[in-house]
C-alpha cells in the first residue's frame, strides 16, 4: 500500500481529526525510515555497478592496447613481406576486436544504468528531504501552536480571575461607601436631635422662645410690613 493509500485509510477510519492527524504522521515518519532504507540500498547498488563500469573501462582499455600492440607487430610483418604471420596476426586482432566491442557493449550497458540509477537516487533524495522539512515544519508549528494555547488559556484563566477579583473589590467599595454613608447619617441624625432636645429644654425653660410663640408671628408679620 502507497503512502498516500495509507494517509487516506487513515483518513477515512470513522477517527475524530485528532487521532487521524497522529495517525497521519506516524505513517509518515514510517515511510521516511523506509524510504531511507531503499535510498541506501540504491546508493550500494549504484556502487556496485560504478566499480562493474570502471571495470569494463579497464578491459576496454586493455584490449584496445593489445590491438594497437599487434596492428604494429602486423605492420612490421608485411614491411618484411611475411604473409603468413601477417594473415596470423590479423586474425588475432579481428578476434580482440570482437572481444573489444563485447567490452564496450557491457561498458556502454554500465554507464546508461549508472546514469540512471544516479538520477534516481538523486530525485528521491530531494523528495525524502523535502518531506522530512515539511514534516519537521508541522511538528515546529504544532509545537509553537500548542504554546500559544497554552500562553492563551493561561492569559485568559487570569483575566477571569482579574474579573473575580475587580468585582469582589468593587463589592467590598460599594459596602465600605454604604456603610460610610450610613455612619455619616447616624451622625448627622444624633447631632440633629441632640440640638432638637437642647432648643425643647430651652423653650421649656423659657429662655427661647419657640417659632409657634404668638408674639414671635407678630414681630414676623411686623417686619414683612416694613
């Protein structure tokens, strides 16, 4: 089954997101470890077959020298009219040659496969490290994410409690004003009938003379006349 078959399934499971997300990334992180798995085994086979190439270079290489060693001893042969080991040695470099074009076939072989290979090898490469950015990228932001809620929830645990707090002070104001109010009133009422009761002994004693008094109403009425 693909990656992607796997994130789908998973996906797809009847799990709430949360799970699905979990999920998700430990199939990833799975992949990613196989991935680089496969990845080493094509980097020893593309070894492998860079040492069959430099291999098949030096036969190539070899037999090419034998070649041109026994053109020159074929040349010298006809230079000093000898035929027979002329036709000899031409049939030994008809065979080298065969064996040469043999060479340059598994050589030629080699070289397209290693060149292959090495493409290969390079483009899941960058797509292994690609995906191990991208997933190091949502496991930092999950991380800074999980912070700021944490800083969040600490901020607004302690806003609610700044509220708690402001009311309770501000119930504590409001009874500290009631009750400084009504201390106030409870004075101003005793110093009130205190200054009732001394005009009352005043007038009883006939010292004053209360507002009811008729002669007080006369001189009132006198002095509105005036």
């Amino acid at each position: 089954m693909s990656v992607w078959s796997k994130l789908v399934t998973a996906l797809r499971g009847g799990v709430n997101e949360a799970i699905a997300d979990v999920q998700a990334l430990r199939i990833l992180d799975q992949e990613i470890r196989d991935a680089d798995e496969e990845l080493k085994s094509s980097k020893d086979s593309l070894a492998e077959l860079m040492a069959r190439k430099k291999v098949a270079e030096q036969k190539c290489t070899t037999v090419s020298n034998e070649i041109a060693e026994f053109e020159g001893y074929a040349i010298q042969a006809l230079e000093k009219s000898d035929d027979s080991l002329a036709l000899e040695l031409a049939k030994k470099i008809a065979n080298l040659q065969k064996q040469l074009n043999l060479e340059q076939s598994t050589y030629n072989h080699f070289t397209s496969n290693v060149d292959k290979l090495r493409d290969a090898i390079k483009q899941a490469d960058h797509n292994i490290q690609h995906l191990k950015q991208q997933v190091d990228t949502i496991g930092v932001t999950a991380n800074v994410q999980s912070v700021q809620e944490a800083v969040i929830q600490r901020q607004n645990d302690s806003n609610s409690k700044l509220s708690v707090a402001m009311e309770s002070l501000k119930r504590i104001k409001e009874k500290q004003e009631l009750k400084s109010a009504l201390f106030n009133a409870e004075q101003e009422l005793a110093e009130y009938l205190s200054e009732d009761t001394l005009n009352t002994r005043l007038e009883t004693a006939g010292i004053i003379m209360g507002d009811d008094n008729g002669e007080a109403v006369l001189a009132r009425l006198k002095k509105r006349q005036l």
